[in-house]
C-alpha cells in the first residue's frame, strides 16, 4: 500500500516528481500541496474515467474514489485504456486504482464497488470536495447532479455520442445545474447506447481530459472554470463550440425556489426500469422459450431446422451486417422499415431480430401497430444467437 | 437562410444530415421548416402538444433561446441555430435499450 505523507509537507521523491508544476508559478509549492489536500470522487471507470483516473492520479491528487461496479471485458479495451488485456474479466475498480496506484503511489484510492444510488449517493459524495462524472446513463447523470447541489459539490460534467461530446462544470456555487440545461431526460430508447450505437474510441479521452483540466483547475483556484459555458466538440469536424448555460432561476433543484430537497427515485424520473444487480438479462432467463410476443434463440434455431416458414427480419444497419449476421435474416435497417412495410405480408408470422433486441422490440411495436396480426421479438439479439447457438458467430 | 446545426442523435432522422440552411425569420418558422423538410425529426423535436421536447435546447448563436425570445427570437440569415440534445454516453447504457 502507498505511504502516505504527512498533510501538507511534500516530501523529498514528491518534490522531485511534482517538479514540473513545482516550476510552474501558477501552481508551486502551495498548488501542489492543495492538489495534495484535495478529494475527488470519480463515478465510473470506463470511457470517461480512464483518462480522468489516470492524469488525475498523476498530477498528485491526494486522495480519489472511484464507484464502479463493473467488469473489464473485451469491448472496453478500445477506449478504456486505463484497463489492459491482462485485466479482462476483473473488477474495473481494481483495475483502475492498480494502473492508478502505479502512476502514483503517493495516491489514497477509496473504492466503492456498487451503483450509485439514491440510497447511497449523498454519503459517498460528502466527503469529496468535487465529482466527476464519468457515468453513461441518464438516471445516474441526475442522480449525481441532485445529489451535488444538494451537497453544493461542483460536478464535473462530460459526455460523449459516436463522434460528440460535451463538457461543463455543473453545481459551482451560483452556477447551473444539469436540470437547468436540460430539466427532463429523452424517452427511453431515442438515444442509443455505445453498445448499440457504437462510440470513436479516442472520443472519452479528449472529454475525459476536459473533465480533468478543470478538475485540477478547480482544486488549484487558477483560470476561468468552466462553469456557465457548455463545450461541444465534434471530432470528425475536429470543431469546438462554446454554448451559454444559465442558472434557471425556476429550476426544481437549484432555483430560487427549489421543490426538489431530497434524492428521488431516478430510474422512474427516466421512465427506465431499474436494473436488478445479479439477474441474468433478458434472454438469458430461459431456453426454449416462446409466447406470442417473443422467442428465444434455442426456440428459434430448433423451428430454423424444422423449416418452419416464417418473415425472419434483422433491423440492424448495414455495417453490422457485415461484422456478422444470420442466415435466413433479411436486412431491413429500423429506420427503413416504414417506408419497406410492403416487402413483409402482414398476415404472416414475423420474427424480428437485432443486436441485442432493444431495436427489435421497436420494430415489433411499428408492425403490430401497423397491423401485423403476429410479431416476435427475438430475445437477445445476434448476442444471445452467439452465446447460445452458433459460437462461430462473432460478437461486437 | 439560417444554418441549422443537426446533431449526430438526430442525423439519422434528417436523413443524415449535418446541417441544413433555411429560410424563416423567427426560431418557429425555420424549426418548421425544419421538420417540413424531415417529418421524421417532428416527434423526435417536438411534443404532442407541440411543444419543443425539454431534452433538447435550441441555440441561437451561443445563446439558449430559453432566454431570449423563445419560439420568437428573431433569425438572422447570417445566424446559426444549434440543435443541441442531452447525451449520457460512455459505456453500455441502461437508458439505451439493450
């Protein structure tokens, strides 16, 4: 485990490693003890928090919790590089505070391994001095934002869509609140995931490195914060732009005249379920599964070799396709199925897949609203088709 | 004719674009020209009251049109609107559907 030095006092291998800021008059001795001094709290140690866990703890920050209660697996390693291939299949919090922990050994890492929650939020937050957040979903971006103006903990903000990002500092005293910028989240399932929507991998850094810029800007009182002032970045047009974020003096939070005093519940406020930790996802729950609605890969295979006719209907985008797909599907992208109804007959069954089958279902409302007397969704995407039926069939 | 900025959640609704121009001299007027020329992007945009969805802001410049004239705020042809939604992402999300 790291020594740690004395509160304040730098000793001699710190002095040495901190010397380029030492130098710095902007930051020296009294900015490094502050960044010393300093505690923040990190949610989320994937896309966002690899480069924030790893400059943070390098710049000499005295001590940082991280909450994450994920796993490292293979898809991550195209962003998160704060984990390597070694650390596949271990916990992303101690993968992180090991890669942490080696930049910096003078560091104190508090790792919470859970969710966020509304439960716990408020006690794990109070004793940071700031947040950043590095989450990836709309409850928890709310949870956190509540939760730091309730605490009056700035948070620092990122997110990141395909080629996109934003950054701000939200909660600084005077400042907006996330719920100014945006008081309500978009319906569920407008805004794709990484997962299904795909993300450039390079993205998370350059946002995660605006998070920890003004995170250390923060903590050494230097500059002009990002507080009030929205950056959007565009990396194919490799553009940044500069948006006004005003404090919402009606906002139920932050305003003059908050209706908001104590943590809600946040999954209901997105109109999402809330996930149950240690139950297997749809799909996974059964075998040889079938209703009226919905099928799983095992029924599905087994009426595939019995040669049942039916509409088999993938709605991915041509580039998944391409990585992989199954035989006997039809592409017809979700966006293109109204103005492609007329390929499909109404009147006879059809099963609609995608990558996971949140699109699907999407698509099986559309042709049951459309008139489709029988539509199934399958359970699990080309995913579950991977891990269940045919291996060979590779996953993204 | 304002340029309008469409942000990349929404391209695929506006058949992928990334930026139209368009004639109308307040913020409604070229927003319904907008969704004139991309039904698809109506319900994304909009309520069924109508009413521009509060998940998304609109920009003038650098500025929110929540605090200049709303719907009203005179547009310049020189002028950029900016459609400018909230996004969560970082790693697979709850709020995306699997």
């Amino acid at each position: 485990m790291a020594t740690i030095a004395a509160p304040l006092e730098l000793n001699k291998d710190e002095i040495l490693r901190y010397s380029r800021h030492l130098i710095l008059p902007e930051v020296g001795m009294d900015g490094q003890k502050k960044l010393k001094n300093a505690k923040v709290l990190m949610v989320g140690a994937g896309g966002l928090g690899a480069p924030l866990g790893l400059y943070l703890a390098a710049s000499g920050i005295g001590r940082i919790g991280i909450v994450d209660f994920d796993v490292v697996d293979f898809t991550n390693l195209q962003r998160q590089v704060i984990h390597g291939t070694k650390d596949v299949g271990k916990k992303k919090l101690d993968s992180a505070a090991e890669s942490m922990m080696d930049i910096n050994p003078y560091l104190q890492v508090d790792k919470f391994d859970t969710a966020i929650t509304s439960e716990n939020a408020l006690d794990i937050i109070r004793d940071y001095d700031m947040v950043v957040d590095g989450t990836d979903n709309f409850p928890t971006r709310y949870l956190i934002n509540d939760a730091c103006v309730l605490l009056k903990k700035p948070n620092v903000y990122g997110s990141i869509f395909r080629f996109e990002g934003q950054a701000t500092i939200y909660a600084y005293p005077g400042g907006p609140c996330y719920r100014c910028s945006y008081p309500e989240p978009p319906p569920p399932g407008l805004v794709p995931s990484c997962a299904e929507g795909g993300v450039l991998g390079i993205l998370p850094g350059m946002i995660g490195m605006m998070q920890a810029t003004e995170a250390v800007k923060l903590i050494l009182g230097i500059g002009e914060p990002l507080v009030g002032r929205l950056v959007l970045y565009d990396a194919l047009a490799m553009r940044f732009r500069e948006m006004k974020v005003r404090r919402d003096p009606e906002c139920p939070v932050c305003g003059d005249h908050p209706s908001i005093h104590a943590l809600i519940d946040y999954h209901q406020f997105c109109g999402v379920p809330k996930p149950q930790e240690g139950q297997p996802m749809e799909g996974e729950k059964m075998s040889g599964f079938m209703s009226d609605t919905e099928i799983d890969v095992i029924a599905l295979r087994a009426r595939l070799d019995k040669g049942d006719k039916f509409q088999f209907i993938d709605v991915r985008e041509p580039n998944e396709y391409q990585i992989a797909s199954i035989p006997g599907a039809k592409l017809i992208p979700l966006n293109d199925v109204p103005k492609r109804i007329s390929e499909l007959d109404p009147n006879t069954e059809v099963i609609v897949h995608c990558k996971m089958g949140g699109r699907s279902a999407k698509a099986c409302d559309f042709l049951r609203a459309s008139g489709f007397k029988n539509v199934k969704n399958m359970l699990g995407g080309i995913t579950a088709w991977s891990d269940k039926v045919d291996p060979s069939v590779p996953k993204y | 004719m304002a340029k309008i900025l469409i942000p990349t959640p929404l391209r695929q609704f506006a058949e992928k674009n990334d930026s139209v121009e368009l004639a109308g001299s307040t913020v409604a007027e070229v927003m319904t020209a907008l969704t004139a020329k991309f039904p698809d992007l109506r319900k994304q945009l909009f309520n069924d009251e109508g009413k521009m969805r509060s998940f998304v802001n609109v920009y003038l410049n650098d500025e929110d049109i929540r605090y200049l004239k709303k719907d009203a705020t005179p547009v310049a042809a020189a002028d950029t609107l900016s459609i400018v939604p909230s996004i969560a992402g970082g790693s697979p999300s709850i709020a995306g559907g699997r």
